[in-house]
C-alpha cells in the first residue's frame, strides 16, 4: 500500500533533517543529553524555592551549591566568586555599570575639588560582543565614561598589550578584552596583559589613584580551550552556558566579590545571590549549567583534541578543492585561535557569504556572529577591523565544529559547499552570457 501524501512528507523531512551538518556551534550549542536529564530532574525533584527550610527547598539549596561549584572548578576559581546570571549579556553589563558607579562613589569619596566631573575612563577592543560595545558607547553618549575603543593588530588579529599600557590614563578604572572572538577565533593575550597591569595598578593605587580592573568575557573559549581565572589574573570573566552545550543561562565570576573587586547589583529584591542578583533562582538551568560545566572539567581536553582535529581537516580538504580560490580569514601568523573556528571567504567567483550558504543542501552555518544577522550584505566590521579585504569579508562564512561532528561530515560539507559555488559560478555564467545578447537590458 502506497504512503499516504501526509506520511511521505513526514519521511521527507526526517530526512532531510538528518542530511543537515550543523556547523554553527560558535552560535550556539545543543544541550547534550546529560544537561537535559540534570534540567528535568531538577525540575521534577527540586522545584522548592532554593530560600525554603522543606525538602524541596533543600533539594534545590543543594543542586544550586553543586552547580556553583563545578562552575568555579571550571574556571579554576572559587564557588563563593561565581554568581548566576540570566546570560552573558546580563554579565557583562553587571561588569560595566558596577565599574562605573563604584568610580562614581570613590571620586565622591575623596573630597576632591573636581570629584563631580570626575568620569572612569574604560578600554576594550574594537572586535568586542554587543554586550560590551553597546553599553560603552550608551556610557560614552550620555557622557557618563571615557572610552577607548582600541584597535586590534591587522597581523596578528589580536589587541596589542603595548597598545593598552599606552592608552592608560590616571582615570582608567576597567579594561575588558574578550578572551576569544566569536568570529576569528583569535585567542586574545589576556594573561599576558594581566602581568602588565599589575604592577602599574599597585603602584597607582599607592599614589592615591584607582587600581585598574581587568575583565573578560569568555563565552566562546570555556568548553573549547582550558580557563584558568588564576593564570588570567582577571578580576572578572564572563559566562555563558549554552556555548558550551549548556541551557541559556550564564555567570559572573569575580575575584574576592565585594572586598577585592566591586560589584553592585543592577536589581533589587529579595536578597537572592547575596543581594547581587536578586531573585528566586532559575534551579533547573543552574543545575544544568553545573552538569555542563562539570562534563568540561571531566573532558575539556578531549574535546579541544577532537575539534582541532576536525577544524584541521576541514581545512584542508577546502584547500584541496578550492586552492586559490578561498582565503581563510581566520589565519594570523604567530597567533593562537579557537580548536574549532575555520572563516572563510569564496573569492571566485566572488560573491556573498550568505549567498554561498543559501545554495549548500546540508550545510547549516551562518556568516558570522547572530547578533549581527541584521547587517544584510555589509560585511563583517569584526573582519574588516582585522584587517580582512572588503570583497572576502563580503564573501565570509564562518564555520565552527563541535564535539560530535565527524570526518565524514567534512566531506559532505565539502562537497557541499563546491557544488554550490558551481550553481552560483554557472549561473554568473548566464547572466553575463545573457547580458551580452541583449545589453540594453
């Protein structure tokens, strides 16, 4: 008996379904199996308010405490220093507005004649998430700090420490610096820019003017590379659960929260996180957060292993189907990246990045950061201020791999993606073919 139309369209799409590589995972990550048991016993076993005395409140006193240490053995810190977010948004703003009102109340408190115009004066890159570059320029705009937005090494993909101890001024109160972008994948010199700053922090702080705080965000790194809050000597780091195939919560680390490093809480209410972030806490997605964070402890070494491994390969397979005909434009000399991160530009023929991945049957994959999806064909700024030609940034399609994608994989992919640039090469074809016949048109 033949199928029924409804039925065969059903097959269809499963299939269809499974023939799609995903390969977007510096977008997002998947909850894997063991997050998705931890959020539904949680749910299940300890919907008590975590405040309660009862054995549902307990249950989930007891889950959020776990979390809050797997969390802090992650990043190598200490659990009474992580504190639960909604996302990595909500993080970094956390960061910024508590460096600008904790300015505020030391230039009140030192009696100074100008203590009133008295603005805290930030550092970043110019290759920063959203999440940083949209609140420093808020800040900016409403004259509420001094920002400089530093350029990143057209060489070297990085910011340069050298450029960041230049720009200090006597106001200089945060530097934030991501730990790896989201679409090079270039892996920035924090350590290194920790060291530096310092010793010009103490000495600073003994002549009467502020220390400077350091923070980074390090949502594309956790899961992918090993992140020590020890060898970074960074005062905060930015969480974020579902890049690292977590649920889409995030958290704040802060070294010796409110004595050694300020944070003021950007919500009032019932005490919740030590009054930080209050509000009866998210148990499901925290224990879920902690499971995540618990499985990079167990294998984060693995999986960077096995991504490189696969970003490798990949590599050169479109080296040997492309040759010169694509740029990678995630590859700097001298310069260390994510294990997963490949972005790429097609460059003849020369066309755009999404229109190269609308022609691809299996390829799932994005031109660039999410937040960014907006931007039509404009290309990347996070390229361009890399250093990337205007006509590949145009033309880039980032591809990220993840813990389960295969060699396999690769190959269809690969192929994938040289079919379709023959679909667009054979349809320039006509229409510069078309055009000569008939040029009036």
């Amino acid at each position: 008996m033949a199928p029924t139309k409804e039925k065969q369209n059903l097959e269809d799409t499963e299939n269809h379904s499974k023939s799609k590589i995903y390969l977007d995972y510096n977008a997002t990550t998947p909850p894997c199996a063991e997050v998705t048991e931890a959020v539904t016993e949680a749910l299940q076993d300890a919907w008590g308010n975590p405040s309660s005395s009862y054995y549902a409140g307990c249950k989930a006193k007891q889950l959020i405490d776990t979390a809050r240490a797997h969390i802090a053995s992650m990043v190598r810190g200490k659990p009474e220093d992580i504190i639960f977010t909604s996302g990595g948004t909500e993080a970094n703003n956390m960061v910024v507005f508590s460096a600008v009102e904790q300015f505020s109340r030391r230039a009140k408190e030192s009696h100074s004649n100008k203590a009133d115009e008295a603005l805290p004066h930030i550092i970043t890159s110019n290759v920063e998430h959203d999440s940083i570059a949209l609140p420093l320029q808020y800040l900016q705009r409403e004259h509420k700090a001094e920002v400089t937005f530093l350029p990143v090494s057209t060489t070297t993909g990085q910011l340069e420490v050298d450029d960041v101890i230049a720009a200090l001024r006597p106001n200089t109160y945060l530097v934030s610096v991501m730990l790896a972008n989201n679409e090079t994948g270039i892996i920035m010199p924090v350590g290194e820019l920790s060291q530096r700053l310092a010793p010009i922090s103490k000495e600073r702080t003994a002549h009467g003017l502020p220390p400077i705080l350091l923070h980074t965000d390090a949502a594309q790194a956790l899961g992918k590379i090993t992140v020590d809050v020890q060898e970074l000597g960074v005062h905060y780091l930015t969480i974020v659960g579902h890049k690292f195939y977590g649920p889409r919560i995030g958290a704040l680390y802060v070294r010796g929260i409110g004595h050694q490093t300020p944070l003021l809480p950007m919500l009032y209410g019932g005490g919740q996180e030590r009054n930080y972030r209050p509000g009866t806490e998210n148990t499901p997605m925290i224990a879920g957060l902690g499971k995540a964070a618990e499985l990079v402890n167990l294998h984060c070494a693995e999986y960077e292993s096995h991504m490189r491994e696969v970003r490798d390969y990949l590599e050169q397979r479109l080296k040997a189907v492309f040759g010169d005909r694509i740029r990678f434009n995630s590859h700097f000399p001298r310069t260390d990246r994510l294990p997963n991160t490949c972005n790429v530009s097609l460059l003849k023929p020369s066309i755009l990045g999404r229109e190269w991945l609308a022609h691809c049957h299996h390829l799932q994959a994005s031109v660039g950061a999410a937040c960014h999806s907006d931007r039509g064909d404009s290309p990347s700024g996070i390229l361009l201020s890399s250093g990337v030609p205007p006509e590949a940034a145009r033309g880039a399609v980032r591809l990220s791999v993840g813990r389960e994608t295969t060699k396999e994989d690769v190959d269809l992919i690969v192929k994938d993606l040289e079919q379709a640039a023959q679909r667009l090469e054979d349809k320039t074809s006509k229409k510069d073919l078309k055009t000569k016949k008939d040029p009036e048109r």
